[in-house]
C-alpha cells in the first residue's frame, strides 16, 4: 500500500510541474486594498524579496491572481505592515478570507496545510523575562501545541505531503530555537548558577540539522547556532576575540562538519555565512579574505541566484572602502565662502552627501536633522549638497536645526566625486574623528552608524 501511496505522490508531482497556481481571496471589511507578493530567494536574506506584482483587490475587497511554480513554495502576501505566508504547490488553488493577521480563513487545495501552517504561528505573546522556570515551561507548552498541530493534519490529510511536513517541523525547531536563545541570555546574568539554564544551554548547542531552506525561522537557529558555538570556544580561550577572520573559519568548519549529508543545507549556510561576514566587513584586508571565501562558492555553486545578492553588497562595500579614503573636499557654504571639509567645525562629525536633483532630498535631510541628537554642538553635522544649485542652498537651511550646518561641493569638487561615486545611491554618510580620519561610510541608515552618531552626544 505504501509502495503504490508512493507512486502516486510522484506522479502527481510530475504532472503539476509547471502548472500555474490560483490564489483568491477577500479582505473582509475592506475595500480596494493595495499588496504586493513575491518568494524569497533566501529567506534570512530579506534584502533579495523579489516583488513579483502589485495587486489592488476590488470595491468589494476580492483578488486574484496566478503564479507559475515547478516546485512547492512559500509565498508571501504583503499587506501594509501584515506578511501572509501561504504554501503553495504547482496546480493548487487558494481562498483566504483576510479579517486580519490574526483572523484568516482558508479554502481550496491547498487549505489543510495553510490552515495548519496559521494555526503553527499561535500569535501568542512570549516574554524571554518573565521567571527561568515559567518561562521554559512556556516554550515546552508552545513546542506541544505545535507538535500537536502537525499530528492533526497527518491525521486528517488524504495524502500527507512530506514537503510540508518538513517545512513545518523547521518552523517548529526555528521558532523554539529563538526562544530559548531570548530566554537563556535574558537570564545568565540574574542567575548564572541555576542549573536549570545548562538544560538550555546543551539545547542550544544540540541544534538538529534538516534539509530545509526555505523556513527564516529554522535559518535564524541555524545562524544562532554557529554563534553559540562560536562564544563556547571564546569563553574557553579557543580562540581569540581579536582574531575576526579565525573566527569566521570555526564558523565554516563548524558548518562542514554539522551539514554532512545536507548538501542544500550547507550551501544556504555558506552564503549566509559569506554575506554577514560581507555585511560586517571593517577593512580591506577583510574584503580581500572575503574575495576567496567567495571564490570557493562560485567553483562550487556557479549557478545560485544568490550570487547577484551577493554582488549587490560587495559593490556597495567596495564603495564604502573608497569613501573611507576621502581625504578632503573643497565646499562653498550659502554665503559663497570657499573652504575646505577638514577645515570645517569641531570633530567628530557626521557629513550627509546629498543631491537637490533629488526629489526626496528635502524630506531625508529634514528626517536624518530631526533625530539628530539635540546635544551635539553646532557643525558636528554637515549637509553637503552636490548639485550647484544656488538658490536651493539658500532656501534649505531654514528646515535644518540650529546644530546642523549645510553647504555644497565646489563644481570641480563635484565632478571629481561622481566620477567615483554614482549620484543614485545618495544620500550617503561618513562618520569623522579628530583630525581627519574618517572611520564609518554607510548608503543607508544601519544600525551600526546610528550608534555611533548617538554616541557622540555623549563624548567629551
């Protein structure tokens, strides 16, 4: 019997390959809604969500819409701040009925697994800080709830399908993997010697390896996993805080040897790996290293889409690198006074290089001055605009606070500039310190820059 269940399943596979899938549904209460939707190419790297279509349902709320799969897939419905995960297969069809994120009916082929799925989330608040024992309790408690979900739908589904079950169990692992991670670290500190936390600690240093990609959750404790392991060799003088890029290696080693077996497996967490060491380079001898990390995968996967993800943030880091050698710029300030940066105001200070050719550029520059810590001194921040447009200059400082200076790349400055750097990734950012050393350059506000421009408020 399992052996004709079995063929079965493969022929159904082999005949949905391809095939176009339906997806309808009703924003109930609402009406011409906007969304967009789309598969991830990886899902911890959210930067590469690639937005097949914009959607707009009716007067009455309904939608529709068709996507080609040759393979099951997790799709995402964005709706505002609400994400809508839906499994799909080649030939299924769909029917949500939106209340909202936490109220959603579905129909269709596809309706015992998203059902299931839904109901996997639990919505339910969890708080890491509330006592050790309640809240390991809390996380035995969900893990069931899940466990018992996934038995309902084995038991009630005509054919299971392995994929989702799968899918599902990474859900389950991910989701109880954070947690505990959110628990163990909110409570080492207070209680260092409860025994209770070396329960948690070999968990989390346990984690199980499946093949499976496409789940954010399972890929966030694979991630956590390396570095749990990772402050493990730390604490016991393995290896050395200082030494970065030795502790990139443990990281890779630790994933060979964890991965065996798992070949899709190890190839997500090689690029993952690559791009969070790409994302947290520091200096050139970083980049070099990273260069022949990335050689390795491009021999051994010379075909994965997350190659251009990839080159994506190597040339934008490659630019920072370049801005980091910015050794001086000539500027004229409103008054027509020509100086030079390093001659500007006191240190450190941030410098906002921006173009009035920009539509946005008003509303970025207002946006960056307003938080902007009030504490720091007038000329710790400097706006320079690269388009000679005069009479923009004398019209934008009345936005700015009174701690914000502003002014505008000479015309042989600017052209110098932009034969390096592209006028459509402005505004950009540089961080300074005394005398002239410019120590951070960033495209977009990350959380890193921003720590370093609040910190300065705070500095003598």
């Amino acid at each position: 019997m399992r052996i004709v269940s079995t063929l079965f399943l493969l022929l159904c596979g082999f005949f949905l390959i391809g095939q176009s899938s339906t997806i309808t549904g009703r924003f109930l209460y609402s009406a011409q809604e906007s969304f967009t939707y789309g598969i991830y190419d990886n899902p911890l790297m959210q930067a590469s969500f690639p937005v097949q279509a914009a959607v707009e349902s009716d007067s009455q709320g309904y939608f529709k819409l068709h996507i080609d799969l040759a393979k099951p897939e997790i799709l995402h419905l964005q709706w505002g701040q609400d994400t809508y995960r839906c499994y799909i297969r080649p030939g299924d069809s769909l029917d949500l009925q939106i209340l909202n994120r936490f109220n959603v009916q579905f129909a269709g082929t596809a309706a015992l697994e998203n059902t299931s799925l839904f109901a996997g989330e639990f919505h339910q608040s969890f708080y890491a800080g509330d006592p050790l024992e309640e809240s390991l309790l809390a996380l035995d408690t969900l893990a069931a709830k899940r466990r018992t979900v996934l038995a309902a739908y084995q038991q009630e589904a005509q054919n299971i399908d392995p994929d989702f079950v799968q899918y599902f169990t990474a859900e389950m692992i991910g989701h109880r993997f954070d947690q505990l991670n959110r628990v163990y670290y909110t409570h080492i500190k207070q209680q260092p010697e409860n025994p209770i936390l070396a329960i948690a600690s070999n968990e989390l240093l346990s984690l199980k390896a499946i093949n499976e990609t496409r789940s954010k959750a399972y890929l966030n404790a694979v991630y956590s996993y390396s570095e749990n392991q990772l402050e493990r060799s730390l604490a016991l003088g393995e290896i050395s805080r200082q030494d970065t890029l030795g502790q990139w290696q443990m990281r890779r080693r630790w994933s060979e040897e964890w991965t065996l077996g798992h070949p899709q497996l190890r190839k997500e967490i090689a690029f993952i790996h690559l791009y969070l060491q790409l994302w947290r380079m520091e200096g050139r001898r970083d980049l070099e290293a990273i260069k022949e990390e990335w050689n390795v995968l491009k021999k051994n996967w010379p075909t994965s889409p997350l190659h251009a993800l990839i080159t994506k943030l190597h040339d934008e880091k490659t630019m920072e690198l370049k801005l980091l050698d910015i050794k001086d710029l000539a500027i004229q300030d409103a008054l027509g006074e020509t100086s030079l940066l390093s001659e500007h105001g006191s240190y450190p200070k941030v410098v906002m290089l921006i173009s009035s050719k920009d539509s946005t550029y008003a509303d970025q520059l207002n946006f960056f001055s307003s938080i902007f810590s009030p504490l720091l001194k007038k000329g710790q921040l400097l706006a320079i605009n690269l388009s000679q447009e005069t009479m923009e200059v004398r019209k934008t400082p009345s936005i700015l606070k009174d701690n914000v200076d502003y002014a505008y790349l000479t015309k042989t400055a600017a052209a110098t500039f932009l034969l390096d750097y592209s006028s459509d990734q402005l505004p950009i950012y540089l961080y300074f310190k005394a005398p002239f050393e410019p120590v951070r350059a960033s495209y977009q506000l990350n959380q890193a820059f921003m720590q370093e421009v609040y910190g300065m408020g705070t500095r003598p």
